[in-house]
C-alpha cells in the first residue's frame, strides 16, 4: 500500500511540474504569397499582418519566420516546397520547411490568389481543380503540424462575385474538414485603391480578422 501510494504521489508530482512549466511561448510560421509577405501598390510595409502578429505576441515569442513571395507564387509551389522539404532562409538563419511546420504552435496561410489573378478565362471547373490542390495542401501541412493554423479567404480583385462566393463557400468546408480556422477576409476590397495590393489599413482589417480567433 505504501508503494501504490508513494507512485501516486511521484506520479502527481511530476505531473504538476510539468503542468505549470509547460512554454506559452509563440513559434509563429507565416506562409504563402503577397498577403503575407506584406506588400501594398508602392513598397514591401511593416504594417502587413504578419508583423503585426508577430508584435501582438512580442512578449511570449520563441521564432518568428515568413516564408512568403510578392510574386507569383501559388498553391502548386508551395506543396512542392513541403513535398521537398525546401530549405528556407530568415534573417540569415536556414530552415528546412517541415521542420519549421512541426515546430509551429501559429501558422498563417495565404495563398490561391495568384492562382486566380493569373488564370483567364476563369470557370467554377478551374475552381474545383485549384480547391482540390488547397485541400491536398492543408492535408499535407496537417502531416507534419497539428497546432493553430489560419487561412485566409480569397478576395475579389477579378470582378466575378459569384466565383469568389462560390469559391470560398467551398474553402470554408475544406477548412473544417481539415481542422483549420477559416478567416474571412472577402471584404478585403474595400481597402485596395488599385491593382491586388491593399493599403495599410487592409493589413490591419486582416490583422484584426485573425486575431479574433487567437484572443
């Protein structure tokens, strides 16, 4: 009976050390293209979501890394990167990306806009083609983390509302079914003057959009 009850103790012990040592510490990844690489119609902007995330959580924040491309960049490229586990280089520190997914505890992700920019002629049939590569891509992320990951709605920068709905009502069930929260950016336009880039305050309206899920 001694025995039993000093394991017990042992047991609860260990189990309350753990407990209250257990890091709260942020180790934020932000992924994907323009959006969060931060970039309006004249330059690259400190006041794009990702940085403004990263300074919310200053206080509690291990690493902090984006891998995000302005250019072209779209959904194909980034499962490749993963697939392939590209080496990512931040601040003169290098990565491999699947490392950086498991390590995560916040990941952002934008990316499927490019993929709609650039595409003419644009059909509810393409749609369902780049749905299914985002819903191999979030399952592919899934392998390797299964923290806190957010992903951002498209916007409509190509004048065809109904594609856009149609294409988020999709990426909204896609989302859930692969446990990942989705964030409705579709308002976005309201803060783009010209081009696909939002100004400052559009950073701030996705900034704000994310974190009333993290809060």
């Amino acid at each position: 009976m001694k025995k039993i009850l000093l394991t017990i103790i042992v047991f609860l012990v260990v189990f309350l050390i753990y407990y209250f040592n257990i890091s709260e510490n942020i180790y934020y990844v932000s992924i994907g293209d323009h959006l969060s690489y931060g970039i309006n119609n004249f330059d690259n902007v400190d006041n794009n979501y990702s940085n403004n995330i990263k300074n919310y959580y200053k206080n509690n924040l291990d690493n902090y890394v984006n891998y995000s491309f302005y250019d072209d960049y779209r959904t194909m490229d980034l499962l490749n990167d993963i697939t392939y586990n590209k080496t990512v280089n931040y601040n003169n520190k290098n990565y491999k990306l699947q490392n950086l997914l498991i390590k995560a505890n916040l990941i952002t992700l934008s990316i499927g806009m490019n993929d709609i920019i650039y595409k003419k002629n644009i059909n509810y049939d393409y749609i369902d083609e780049l749905l299914k590569d985002i819903d191999n891509l979030l399952q592919l992320i899934r392998k390797y983390n299964k923290d806190d990951i957010y992903f951002l709605s498209f916007y409509n920068i190509i004048n065809n509302e109904e594609i856009i709905s149609y294409a988020n009502e999709r990426l909204r069930n896609i989302c859930i079914k692969n446990k990942i929260k989705y964030v409705d950016i579709s308002e976005l336009n309201n803060y783009i003057i010209t081009g696909i880039y939002p100004t400052n305050d559009g950073y701030s309206y996705i900034t704000d959009k994310i974190l009333n899920f993290t809060k």
